[in-house]
C-alpha cells in the first residue's frame, strides 16, 4: 500500500470538500403554489374564530335545541338584526344560537332588551372552554 506525502493528501482532502460542499447545496428559490379556495377558507376560519372569543366577553343565547331551528333562527335573526353578529355553537347534544361579542355584561343587557322582545327566552351568557 502506497503512503501519500501530507501535501498531497491535504490537496485530496481539500478537492472531496469543495466538491461535497457544491455537489449538496440547495438552491434559494422556491415558488410555493397553492389553490386560491385555500386562501378564502382560511379567510372565513380567522372571521369565525374571531367571533367565537371565550373568557372575556359576554354573549346573548337566542336559541338552544336541534340544528334545522337553531339554522332558521339564525337566519331570521340575521335579516332582522342586521348590526350584531350571530353564530351557531355545538354544545353536546344541542346547537346554540350566541348574538354579539359584548366587553361587558352591562353592554350585553342594553341589547337583550332589545332582543326580548323577538326572542323571550334569550339570556345573557359569558361562554367558557
């Protein structure tokens, strides 16, 4: 077996790096593309999940039962109340119509008196995990 001088070896170790080094890098470029449904979906996850805070604000229940009525209730109440946000919460076994996302409860009470006189049943909540 033939010893090489250190030189030599050195120069041998030095060409395999170079060459590793070039022969395993990545280019910068990436171009990502994706469906544009995708985009608005997760536009109307962030709308929804915005509405849906818990903990520190207070909401008005107009409805609790099954999902076909908590549907048409949230309709009617949509064409009617036009300037508060409403949405439909599942909450085993029965669907939930929640009204506003009120920062106190005193703001709460001013609109569900409001809200009484086309809901008799609705009260104040403030929603928890």
């Amino acid at each position: 077996m033939r010893i090489l001088s250190p030189k030599s070896a050195l120069l041998n170790v030095s060409f395999i790096a170079l060459l590793s080094i070039s022969a395993y890098s990545q280019e910068k470029n990436i171009k990502v593309t994706q469906d544009p449904k995708f985009e608005q979906l997760l536009a109307e996850k962030r709308k929804i999940n915005g509405s849906l805070t818990v903990n520190e604000r207070y909401k008005i229940q107009v409805y609790n039962g099954d999902s076909e009525n908590a549907k048409k209730t949230l309709a009617e109440f949509r064409k009617e109340f036009r300037n508060l946000d409403g949405t439909i919460v599942f909450n085993t076994p029965t669907y939930k119509v929640w009204i506003g996302n009120f920062k106190t409860k005193i703001e709460a009470e001013k609109n569900l008196n409001d809200l009484r006189k086309k809901y008799p049943n609705a009260i104040v909540i403030k929603p928890t995990k």
